[in-house]
C-alpha cells in the first residue's frame, strides 16, 4: 500500500476523486496509526509519521469511498494527569463523515477493568467498536436552492426522523424511520398543509445508543448522546451504512428545499456520549482528553459536567472549538442545511466557570461569514450555576422562550399571575429582548417540545407517568404546568373530552397568534398522546411515534387554518417591537399600535396589570400600525384585528370596543365553536366570551364596488366554519 506524506488540511478523511488523505489531531500522542477495515474484519494498520502542528497525516492514494477506519493512539496512561492514552482502543475519527455499526458493550470498549476503575485495561476492542467511514463528497445539487425564510415569516415544526415517519401508512414499509421516509411526499405534503416553512430535525449526528438502556430493553431514542459531529446517524438510512447515509441525508434536504421547507438541526455540542471517568473510551478520551474535555482541575481524572450527561467539551481550547466550528461550517456548505438549535448552549458560553455571552465560541460564530449567516437558536440554560440565560444570547441569536412556555400554559390553566407577564409574552417578549437590538423574531416560542408533556397530554394529565422508562417514575420533569380538566389520563366523558379539545384549540391558536417564531412540536396538531410519559428519552416505540391513523382531523384543520390566518395577515408576524404610540388613521383619530382591553371594553389601567385574579384580556391589533416595508419599499398595512382570551371558569361578556373607523367586525376565530360564521358584530356590542376560549375578530371587509371580488377572494385570507371551527362531536380518546 502507497502511503504519501499528505495534508493537515483539512481534518477527517478527504476523497479527493482519486485517494484519500487523512488527518488527526493529537497534541499528546506519541505515535499514532491508522488501521484499515476489509469486508472480513482484518485490519491493515499504517503508521501516520508525519505531523504538523499536532495534526498527524498521510495521504493514500488506493483508498476509495466505502473503506471503513479508525485510529490507536499510543501515549501515556495517567488518568491523574487527565492522559489516557491506549493503543489497544480503536477509536473513532471525530471528523468520520460516516459511520458503519454500532458499539458492542463489553470490557473491551471500557478503559478499566469491571469492578476496579483505577485499573487499565488492555482488551483490543476494535472488533466492538464502530468504524468511521471514507465518503464521496459530490452530490447533484443542481437546482437546490436554499429558502432563507425570513425569521418573521417561519413556523418551525420540532420533529423526529423516526418519530414523525414510522407509522405513516402513506410511507413505503422499507423508507419509514429514515431521511427518505421525510422526503416523502406523504410527509411534506402534510408540512406544507400546515404552512411549515422550517423543520427542526432531533439529533441527526451519529450518537451511541447507551449500555444501561440497552440493559433494560430500551434505547436512546431522542439521540442526545452525540459520538461524531459530521456523520448523519446511520440507523436512519434505508439505503446503508457506508457512505450511503450522506446522500440519503442530502436527498431529503434537497427535496425539502423544492417543497420551501427549511432543515434545522438540533445539535449536541456541549457533551459526547463517552461520558465521565467510569464511561468508555471510544473516541476524544483516547485522542486527546485533555484537549477535548473540560477537566476538574484539582484531579484531573474527573471531568467537569455542565451538562448532566458525564462530561463538558472544552469550548477553552481552540481545537475543541475548531471541531465545533468545522462541524458546522460542513453542515451548511456540503448538507445545505439552514440553521441549527444548540442544546445546552449556556455550556458554550462557559469560558472555565460563569457564562459569558462573549466566550470565544460566540465571538467565532459572529465573525465566520458562513455560519453567521443560518438560523441560529439556543436552548438557553445548562444545569450548572447561573445556566439558565434566556434573554442573555448575542443579538443575531434567538432563544427557545422557556418563559413563553411557563407563562401560556399558566394563563391556560388559570394559575394566579399578573397579566402584563402574559401580555409581554404574546407580544414578542420584548423585556427579555429589546435591550440588547434584537427584535421579537428573537423569541423562539412554544408551547411543548420533545422534552415534557405532549399537548394533547398536556391538558390530559396532572401527573407524569413514566413507569416504561424504568425509573421508578423518579424521571422527568415533575411540575409540568399542566390540567387534565378533571379526569386524569383516558376518558369517555363527553364534557372532558370537550374542554381538552377546546384547549389544545386555546393553546394552538395562541401559539400561532403571538408575535415572534412559533414551533410546533409533531403530533401536537393531531392529538398525539404518550399516555402521561413526559420524558420518552428512551421509547423508540409506539409511544412516541405519531399514530397517523389515528389523527384527530379536526384539530389538523384547525391548526392549518390558524397558520394561514398567520401567514397571510402581517399583524400576527411582525419584525418590530409594538411601541404603543398613536398611528395617522384612514379615518377619524389616531390610534396606538397596540390597545389592551378590559371585558367591560375599557382601555387597561396600570392597576390592572398586576391583577393576580384577571383571567379575561384583550387586545386591539392596528392593521396601519405595523410600521415595516415590504421589498419594493411600500407600506405594509394590514386590517385590525381584536383578540380575546378567557382563561376563566365562567362566561364572560366582552364589549367590543367603539373604534370610530371600523363599524364592524367579523368573528375569524371561535375556539369554542360557537360564534365563528355569525352576522357581523357592531361596535359596542356585548359578545359572550365562554370560559377557556379565545375570539379573533377581524375588521369587517366592506364591500368596494371598484374592486372585482371574484378575484380578490382568490387572493385574499378568508375563512369559515369548516376551516375554522372545530367539529362540535370531540373524538373519544382510547385508552
């Protein structure tokens, strides 16, 4: 076998259409080589002797795609010193763009011997190990064309690759659970159906199914448990696993793309899944721990856990970072991806103790004229001290608003609170994110994610139920904000059936009312249920795979509907802040953009706001008050709109407020089904608001006897009873 001196350049195995170089960094190793997998296991191992700058290369001109590799890196072994060097380890590039197999747990993959963890083990684990992959890099990429949807304008869809395709009975059999299976058209016709212009993917890099999970007869089926940062996981391909993965992957973004679909990443860059001192050696331990891992100063054989997972990346060291930073950069130029969500990111910002918002990685990420330029989203907080930063992120970031889930659902449930906390949060948040210029497309908010209830268990259950996990139910999130109307779990009653589906109404229709991003976590807009487990981490199963079959169909509609009614009235999405000053009418006087309402009509009065009691709000959108141009430059205007909310037990009776410009309104949205569709409402007239429901009014559209109505309904957003209202015989739940 040919070996060549090859590049340091860049990191990871490169086919270039001819050979392959290869390229590692180590700044402890003492030697280090490259071992070679054929189809029957045998291993050719090559030593790597020329190093740069710590990168240890070579190039090999007969390597083609499809060859599986790994590395053993010889040093010392002292775990006191943070080194833990061992040849007998084969592990895994950090770059490996694909990866072949799964880890087989025994002793081997461990660094110590069972039962005695301050000793060394020297079982050669390579025939358990996973293998890095070489992969072609080219790919058809002719007429892709990336979306750049402006933040205002999304609607983000938080899905699982396995979870949102593996019971739809309109997949073929043998694509379900995989990139293909997303791509379907079964799958992005129902996206587009509800006006999704963004997926958010759950972990896609490849990540190790964990021992003690497997133990139990489970799996990580969340995938937050990351192993390799450029490789798309490898169980989610219906093609195969030797570089096959990649251009499944990139067939999916491309066919998401044609369709106007944006794919975001959720990624994991804040812990590996090699764990804390006890885990195995599978990849950076071996390659080089103290670079790749935040370290307990003191005794450097622990590491430092931000995370709750075992171990912290170390973000101090710049070949840590620039692992992250090439990761990401790969993502978007070579898998065209278009943002990404960081879990954890507050453990990004943690230059050695405290968050700083200004650590290095962020510093990077503002400068790098590629990654600066997607969707960048952070789940702001980490479970370490001072984590939780929401509103703290640099200004071209935006936040996954856990504020806006606490309070929504507080509102919804009628916990005591003060009413301008929920006003600040449909309105953009702006006390989290005004004062540092960003606007309120910086509020990521939500109702629900992956993580806790769903939203149809969400007003199901009072408590959580996770006795499949194997946890004793001592798992998951046990004050969830939630209300089961009475009944806790499955019922057949008409009255509770009724009050949950008005409220999964309550919750999408706020949602996708508020002013910021919306994300919908799949499912929710079918009714999807895991029987009260509010942390499926662990249940690759019917549990947490959406029941196609079983949707509830009424509230698919009803969750389409709203999105239009978003999508086409730029009231509900704009790019500023609302400011409350007056705004010059078409006619009569001056209004303010924004007017928050008491039942009786009247203006809010300060004392009012801090009402721990007031459960019934409204508000007066101004369509002239949105102060923002389009592309060409004119003036967006819009109609007004008024919204009320009763998050009471009792009907309330609203009176619609005298604007002296609009003489009518027409009832858009009626989440209790009642007055949707009816004649126009006059100013001053009383409406009865039932109780746990939600108005939208709309000015009325008068008629303009120069306007060629015939085509202007073709254009325009107008709704009715049977997109809008919700079937008034609830679907009885199973149980």
């Amino acid at each position: 076998m040919q070996v060549w001196p090859g590049s340091s350049y860049p990191l990871g195995a490169t086919f270039d259409g001819n050979g392959t170089n290869f390229a590692l960094f180590s700044e402890g190793a003492e030697r280090v080589e490259l071992c070679l997998f054929g189809e029957d296991g045998s291993e050719t191992r090559v030593d790597l002797v020329d190093v740069d700058a710590y990168v240890w290369h070579a190039y090999l001109p007969s390597v083609q795609p499809g060859q599986r590799y790994g590395y053993r890196v010889h040093g010392p072994y002292d775990p006191a010193n943070g080194q833990r060097f061992n040849p007998n380890k084969l592990l895994l590039d950090p770059y490996a763009k694909a990866v072949d197999g799964q880890v087989q747990w025994g002793q081997s993959v461990f660094g110590y011997n069972f039962g005695d963890p301050g000793s060394r083990n020297d079982e050669d684990s390579a025939a358990a190990m996973m293998k890095g992959v070489v992969v072609s890099p080219f790919f058809d990429w002719t007429g892709d064309r990336q979306p750049k949807t402006p933040y205002a304008d999304s609607f983000i869809y938080e899905a699982h690759v396995k979870g949102l395709t593996q019971l739809n009975p309109n997949v073929p059999e043998e694509m379900r659970g995989t990139y293909s299976g997303v791509a379907h058209p079964a799958v992005i016709d129902h996206l587009q159906k509800l006006g999704v212009t963004a997926i958010e993917l759950m972990p896609v890099h490849q990540f190790v199914n964990d021992s003690t999970l497997q133990e139990k007869g489970l799996s990580n089926y969340w995938g937050y448990n990351t192993i390799a940062f450029f490789a798309p996981q490898n169980t989610y391909t219906s093609t195969g696993e030797h570089g096959q993965q990649v251009q499944e992957f990139k067939g999916m973004v491309k066919a998401l793309h044609a369709a106007g679909i944006e794919v975001i990443l959720d990624v994991v860059y804040n812990h590996t899944a090699e764990g804390n001192h006890m885990g195995p050696t599978l990849s950076m331990r071996g390659i080089d721990n103290e670079a790749y891992y935040r370290l307990e100063q003191d005794d450097k054989r622990y590491y430092t856990d931000y995370t709750g997972t075992g171990n912290s990346l170390n973000v101090g060291n710049p070949h840590a970072l620039q692992l992250i930073m090439d990761s990401l950069r790969y993502w978007v130029l070579e898998m065209h991806v278009d943002g990404f969500r960081f879990d954890l990111a507050s453990t990004l910002a943690r230059e050695f103790y405290d968050v700083d918002r200004l650590a290095t990685f962020f510093e990077l990420v503002q400068q790098d004229p590629v990654v600066s330029q997607v969707k960048l989203i952070a789940e702001p907080w980490d479970v370490g001290p001072g984590g939780y930063q929401v509103g703290n992120f640099p200004p071209q970031w935006t936040e996954w608003n856990g504020k806006y889930r606490d309070t929504v659902r507080d509102f919804w449930r009628g916990e005591p609170q003060a009413l301008g906390e929920f006003a600040s949060r449909l309105t953009g948040s702006a006390d989290l994110y005004e004062h540092s210029g960003r606007r309120p497309v910086a509020s990521i908010n939500f109702v629900t994610a992956h993580d806790g209830f769903t939203l149809r268990d969400l007003v199901s259950f009072n408590d959580k139920h996770n006795a499949a996990n194997g946890e004793d139910n001592n798992d998951g999130e046990s004050h969830n904000r939630s209300d089961n109307m009475g009944v806790e779990g499955p019922t057949d009653d008409p009255g509770v059936l009724a009050a949950r589906a008005r409220q999964q109404r309550n919750f999408i229709a706020t949602l996708l009312l508020s002013q910021g991003v919306p994300m919908l976590s799949h499912g929710d807009e079918m009714g999807r249920t895991q029987g009260g487990n509010n942390n499926g981490y662990a249940q690759d199963n019917e549990i947490t795979w959406m029941d196609w079959a079983n949707a509830d169909q009424p509230l698919v509609e009803f969750t389409a509907a709203l999105s239009r009614l978003r999508r086409e009235h730029p009231t509900f999405r704009r790019s500023r802040f609302f400011n409350g000053r007056p705004v010059k009418m078409e006619e009569g006087a001056p209004m303010p953009d924004v007017v928050w309402l008491r039942p009786d009509g009247s203006v809010m009065q300060p004392e009012d706001w801090e009402s721990g009691f007031g459960r019934a709000i409204g508000i007066f959108l101004n369509g002239q008050g949105i102060r923002e141009r389009d592309r060409r430059g004119e003036q967006i205007s819009d109609r007004h709109f008024i919204v009320l909310f009763n998050a009471g037990d009792e009907r309330v009776e609203f009176r619609i407020p005298d604007v002296k410009f609009s003489p009518e309104w027409d009832v858009l949205v009626d989440t209790a089904g009642e007055q949707a569709n009816t004649a126009p409402v006059e100013p001053g007239a009383v409406v009865p608001l039932e109780a746990k429901s939600l108005l939208v009014l709309c000015e009325h559209d008068l008629p303009d006897p120069e306007v060629d109505h015939s085509v202007a309904a073709s254009l325009t957003f107008h709704t009715s009873a049977i997109d809008i209202v919700p079937s008034p015989s609830p679907k009885p739940e199973v149980g």
